[in-house]
C-alpha cells in the first residue's frame, strides 16, 4: 500500500492483532480467577438495562409484567425465577451474587494483595 511505501505507518496492521492478543493475555492473567474473569462480575450495571439491577429484566407472561432475575457465572446463565415485584427479584440477585460471585472475588482480592 502506498502507507506503507511513504512511511506514514509502520505496520500493515498485524502489530495492532498481535498488541491485542498480547493484552488479551494479560488482562486474562491478572484478573482471571479459577476460569471466572472477575472483572466481569464487579462491572457497573450496563446502561440499556431497563430495570436498573444487573441480572435483573423485565419480561411480560401471559400478558403481565414479570421481572426475571438471573446470574451469570463460567459463561453459563443460571434463572433465578420469576418474580412479581422488583424488590423480589432484586434479592434473589443479590443472594446469588453472595453465593456465586463473591468467592471468586475474594480470592482474586487475596491473590492480588499477596502479590
């Protein structure tokens, strides 16, 4: 390519793939916690989700409102139940963290600081 023959670029663009594999890599390393990327579990609530909670949507069954509550964890999703009020499912997510989430993130918290 011309770029590259005019010396405006150093790199056809495999420095970039092979920059982002090594990052990959290392962001894996640091923050990965028997096969649980921690990060993942302690990310701020995204901000199309409609009900405000993580793991927590609002769903309509047989023409009602539902909120589903649900929890990830080693890339499978677990449903916690469906629940008529939001205060409900927002409880059973919170359980759920308790019990899923926060070993890894305890451990990983241990593994960091003894470094």
């Amino acid at each position: 390519s011309d770029v590259l023959l005019k010396k405006n670029t150093t790199s056809c663009g495999c420095k970039w793939q092979e920059n982002a594999a090594r990052n990959h890599k290392i962001l894996k390393n640091k923050y990965t916690m028997n096969g649980v990327r921690v990060d993942s579990l302690t990310r701020k609530t995204p901000k199309n989700n409609t009900t405000g909670f993580k793991g927590v949507s609002l769903t309509v069954r047989r023409g009602k409102e539902k909120f589903r509550a649900y929890i990830e964890i080693k890339g499978k999703r677990m449903e916690l139940g469906l629940f008529d009020n939001l205060r409900d499912a927002v409880k059973a997510r919170k359980e759920a963290e308790e019990k899923y989430h926060k070993p890894y993130i305890d451990a990983w918290k241990e593994k960091k600081f003894s470094e």
